[in-house]
C-alpha cells in the first residue's frame, strides 16, 4: 500500500509540473503575442507620427515657395534689383538641402541659409519637422568670398564617391525633351543608389585645397533661386557658378535648328533645344505684345528655371532682339 501511494503521490507531481508547464508556455505565448500586438501598435503609431510630421513640413515648405512665386510675379516687371531681392528674401529664410559626405556616412539633411548682410552661407540641424534648430549657432559658417567656384551637378570627388555604385552616367536621359531638368516632387531621403537621380538639384562650394561642400536641394525651385543668389553675390560671374561638363547635343530633337550661339547657350546651360526653342518663340511674342520683357517673363512663359530664363534673356538682349 505504501508503495502504491508513493506512485500514486509520484504521478500527481507529474501531473501537477506537466500544468505549470503547460501554464509557463501558455504564458509566455501569451505575453509574445502582447509585445507582438503593442509593438506593431507602436510601430503603426511612428509611422503615423512621421507622416503627419511630413505633411506639416511639406505644407510648410509648400506655402514659403507659393509666396515666392506670387512675390516673384508681382515683382517681374520691376526689374532684375526686384527679383533678385525676393530670392534672397527667401534663402535668407532657408530651406532644406542633403549635405553629402566626404566619407562613407550616410546624407544628412540640413537647414542651409543665407546671412542678413549676403556674407555667409549658414547651415543649422532641424527638429522632426524639418525647421531649423539654433538659428543663432549655426554649424556649418561659410564665408562667400572663400568659395573659388561652384559647379553645378555632381562631378566632384565626393559626389562620385558616394554615388559610384550608381550608374553616374545617367543624368543626361534624366533631361525630357521639353521640359528639360522640371521635376515636380520634392527631393527624398539621399542615399548612394538614387543621388544620381538629382543631378541637376546638386551644386558644390569649391575652396582653396580642392575641398568642397556638396548639396542637394529639396526642390526645383530650392535650386533656382540658390543659382541666382551664388551668381548675384559672386559679383555676377557667371562662369563661377557653371555645370561642371557642357550638355552633348548631337542627339537631341531640335538640335539641327540651332545656331552656333545657340547651341553654345544650351550646351552651358544644360537646356534641351526644343525647350529653347520654345522658350525664345514665346518670349519674343510677348515682348512685341508687351514691348518689353522680364526674366520672371521668360520663366512664366516656359518650362525654365530663373537661372536659365536669365541665360536667355541675357542671351537675347545681347543678340539685340529684345532691349534692357
């Protein structure tokens, strides 16, 4: 009898570890799934979070260019002090850019902006919703009498570096036939496999010693207006602020109707000929209409940037078709 009650007593101790078991499992299921749930709920929440932060941001940036170009418009006709003093207006506001690395780090988006008295081109790091952070303590201080030269694209040393995974030969199909560089979507997240797909949002500071600052802006119109300010502060030197190679042209449609000038113009500028052509009828329609004829004109009426509109509006006064 005893004997049987010690495996009687034996078989319910069993019994009972089998349950406490099976409960530990069960628990530990069940507190899996509970961290799996919160988790995912978690991981829902941040990303709503990071969109609504988007939008803001974007509707922040949004609003600051549509200004721009209603300030830009009102101003056209008034000249080229005017225009000039809306884009600086507004790069003294800032507004985002990608700052590539000289190493193998990722691209960091920075809050970039031009100084009150046009001396220095300042940059700053930005909250989660992409606005400037310590304004006042700026980290990056470049003074504008110290860069040699800005080439516009990506040829610099840093800029093949980081992209050399990509194919960097790309950028001339980037270029549509009639609308040239205009790409409506602002710039995403930089990194090594699509920094190529922004050739012509990219511009570097080049210093003493070869070094250099290398950007991509957040928009066309981010871009545009950094050209004319570098031109207008550079003393109005164009060939400080130029495309690091020219544009081949052979292939392009409406190459064959192009003057010697003229495809000198669109090779410099990185402008399609049909875009050029185009840009010039128009142009020169307004100015017999009108009887005279801005650079905002130009831009209004075509698919150009501010940049390229004043290539051809210098173009055309030089060529004695419009006068100043």
């Amino acid at each position: 009898d005893a004997e049987g009650s010690e495996e009687a007593d034996h078989s319910v101790s069993e019994s009972m570890a089998q349950q406490l078991e099976d409960l530990k499992a069960t628990r530990e299921k069940a507190s899996a799934k509970k961290d799996s749930d919160e988790q995912a709920r978690a991981d829902g929440l941040e990303a709503a979070l990071a969109l609504y932060k988007a939008r803001i941001s974007e509707h922040e940036m949004r609003t600051k260019r549509d200004e721009l170009h209603q300030a830009l418009k009102m101003q056209g006709n008034n000249g080229a002090d005017a225009l000039m003093q809306k884009v600086m207006q507004f790069l003294q506001s800032g507004c985002r850019m990608s700052k590539i690395p000289n190493k193998g780090s990722s691209a960091k988006k920075r809050y970039f902006f031009i100084s009150e008295d046009y001396r220095k081109i300042l940059s700053c790091e930005m909250d989660d919703l992409g606005m400037p952070i310590n304004r006042q303590k700026p980290s990056t201080s470049v003074n504008v009498k110290d860069i040699q030269k800005v080439v516009l694209g990506q040829f610099t040393e840093s800029f093949l570096s980081y992209g050399r995974a990509a194919n960097k030969n790309e950028w001339p199909s980037l270029l549509d036939d009639e609308k040239g560089s205009y790409n409506a979507y602002p710039t995403p997240d930089i990194d090594s496999n699509n920094v190529h797909k922004y050739f012509h949002r990219s511009l570097s500071f080049e210093f003493k010693e070869g070094k250099t600052i290398d950007l991509v802006a957040d928009s066309d119109t981010d871009f545009e207006c950094w050209v004319m300010a570098l031109r207008w502060m550079l003393k109005g030197e164009t060939q400080l602020v130029e495309w690091g190679t020219r544009l081949e042209l052979s292939e392009k449609p409406g190459a064959d109707r192009l003057d010697a000038d003229e495809r000198a113009l669109c090779s410099r500028s990185h402008m399609m000929p049909l875009q050029f052509h185009a840009a010039k009828q128009d142009a020169l329609q307004q100015y017999t209409a009108a009887g005279e004829l801005s650079i905002y004109d130009i831009r209004a009426c075509s698919t150009l940037d501010l940049a390229r509109a004043q290539d051809v509006h210098d173009f055309l006064l030089a060529k004695n078709l419009i006068k100043g």
